[in-house]
C-alpha cells in the first residue's frame, strides 16, 4: 500500500501534549473542563470526547454546556493544529452509535493557510481569562465589535451588541436568575462545590481569590456561587462596576448539540480575538439556566432564534487564571 504523500507525519508525544493543553485551556462552565482528547487510530487526528461526568446538571440539564466547552477545545485544537503545521479538517458528532464523541479532527494534511483565523490566535490561548472585575467606563469600539461580529459569523453563530434597552432587560433577567439560583439550596450547592481552595493545589473549579468583587450599587449581577463557607475568607469588599456594562448575546437558529458545539467554537474564537485586543469577557449564564429567563433574553425583532450566552465586554484587569487539568488526565483513553 503506497502512503498518499500530502499526508504527514503521525503526532508525536510532543504534538500530542501541545494539542492537549491547548484544548484543555478551553472555558467551559464553573471551569469543570468536561473534555478528553484521544488519538485517533491512525496517528494523524484527535477525537473529543464529552466528558460527562464534569457535567453541572442543575444549571446544565440539556448537557449545552458541556457541548459549549468542548467546541472552545474544538476551536483551541484548530488553532494548536497551525502551531503544527497541519491543516485540521472537523467533523462534528461524527457517530450517531457514539453520542459522547463529539468531534474528530483529521490532522493528517499540511497547513494550506499561513493565518487561516486572520490572525495568529495561538498566543491568546494562554493569555485569554474570564474577569469578573469591574471594567472601565471606556466603550470598546465599534470596529472591534464588528471584528468579534465577523468572526463568531464564520462559525455559523450570531453574535449582537446589545443597545441601552436590551442591556438593561438582560441585566434584570441575570439579576432575576441569580436570586432564583440563590434562593434554590441545591442549585446554591451545586455551584459553591466547584469553589476551590487558593493553595494551588486544585486542577479545575474555580478559586476563591478569582470570585472577584460584588457590584456597589447592584447593577452588574455577578454570580455569587451559592455563598461563601464558614471556612472561606471574607467576602472581598464590593466596588463600583461600569454605569451601563458593554453587554453581546450569541445566538444559534437551532438549539441542538450541533448548535452548541458551533456556539463554543465561536465563543472561544470571539475570545481570543478579543484578548488579542485588550478587551476582557465575562460570561453571564444564569439566565440562560431558567427556560423562562432565557426565552425573554431573545430579541423578538431580531426574528427567531436561541440565546446561548450572554458576554460582559470591556477593559479592565485581565482577571485570575484559573487551574487546568493535567495533559495526563485528558489525553489518552476515552471517558467510561
């Protein structure tokens, strides 16, 4: 049997261990990084699978979530595939027989574009955090917006600038959402578990130090994490966030596993174009946990459609890192 010579190389352990961590840097919900990357049989790819039992079941019941995060390892792994000079060609739920993997990339072809993303997002990978700090009252500029615009579109997702009345009626709809989730004990429970200790010993979940500040005067509703333990310091002292916060939704025509893996990879691909940019992202999901907060998030005007987040942009800190899995524990053998 003659090897097609356009093919390359198998991934090495070393290219392996790239991909990975670049996948593994993905956002996912409350950083529960539900992923794990295989190799695939002939060398050349990776399939991703979900894994399910990261999930956040309360906030996350359909499972969008999980399908949201590993599309941001979906676009990580495209841009990583750069890094290698490979060209990665995506199918996504591949296998009707196997509902957990969620997507395979082919790897075996060299890279056809020097900068297939318009520019090199590599970088951003590491650099990208999520800011739950106040951001200044500086407007990002219309010209970004429309790039973040453009680049969520070719990834087959819409992503508006909210005006002044719909960033108030969603600010209300995730104020209205975060005391649902405060006032509901399991939901509170569910969230304050993936809270971790600062003493650099956690592999995913989120630090107390990244918590981050409540808003003075209540205008900017950050999620509080079911509270804080006994054992936890003190809650940090509120500041004065942005007077009206710089808010964009992401919206799909459908709302189906197909929809939120496009979501993710336009999500992340959004985000590190973003942070190429300076500007920082929040993301703001209560609303989308309540099936009735998340239907009014919708602009009826704007036709039909599914909002699947709600993004904070602005300038400000970059925010806290937070911990990331090992390679070791998401390369190599498909989740049970």
């Amino acid at each position: 049997m003659t090897l097609d010579p356009a093919l390359t190389q198998m991934l090495s352990a070393a290219d392996l261990r790239l991909l990975a961590a670049a996948g593994g840097a993905a956002p996912s919900l409350h950083n529960s990084q539900p992923w794990r990357f295989v190799p695939t049989p002939d060398g050349r790819g990776l399939a991703v699978y979900a894994d399910t039992g990261r999930s956040v079941p309360l906030a996350d019941p359909a499972g969008a979530a999980v399908h949201i995060a590993v599309g941001a390892a979906v676009f990580n792994l495209r841009v990583a595939a750069g890094r290698l000079d490979r060209e990665p060609l995506v199918r996504l739920l591949p296998d009707v027989a196997e509902p957990g993997l969620l997507a395979v990339l082919d790897l075996s072809r060299p890279a056809v574009a020097e900068a297939p993303f318009g520019r090199d997002l590599y970088p951003a990978i590491a650099a990208r955090h999520s800011s739950r700090e106040p951001f200044t009252q500086r407007d990002v500029p219309e010209a970004v917006i429309g790039e973040l615009m453009a680049a969520a579109r070719e990834e087959g997702v819409t992503l508006a600038a909210l005006e002044e009345e719909g960033v108030r009626r969603v600010q209300e709809l995730t104020a209205d959402a975060e005391r649902r989730n405060a006032a509901d004990p399991a939901r509170a429970a569910e969230s304050r578990a993936w809270l971790r200790p600062d003493d650099g010993t956690a592999e995913d979940g989120i630090p107390r130090s990244a918590l981050g500040p409540q808003d003075h005067d209540a205008r900017v509703p950050m999620r509080e994490f079911g509270g804080r333990p006994p054992e936890a310091p003190e809650q940090p002292p509120s500041q004065r966030f942005e007077a009206l916060p710089q808010l964009c939704t992401l919206t799909t025509r459908g709302d189906g596993p197909p929809d939120w893996l496009r979501t993710g990879q336009a999500l992340e691909r959004v985000w590190l174009l973003a942070t190429l940019h300076g500007v920082r992202l929040t993301v703001w999901h209560q609303a989308i946990e309540w099936p009735d907060t998340r239907w009014a998030l919708r602009d009826p005007a704007a036709g039909p459609g599914h909002v699947q987040l709600v993004l904070r942009a602005g300038y400000g800190p970059p925010g806290a890192a937070t911990p990331r899995r090992a390679v070791e524990e998401t390369l190599g053998e498909r989740p049970s």
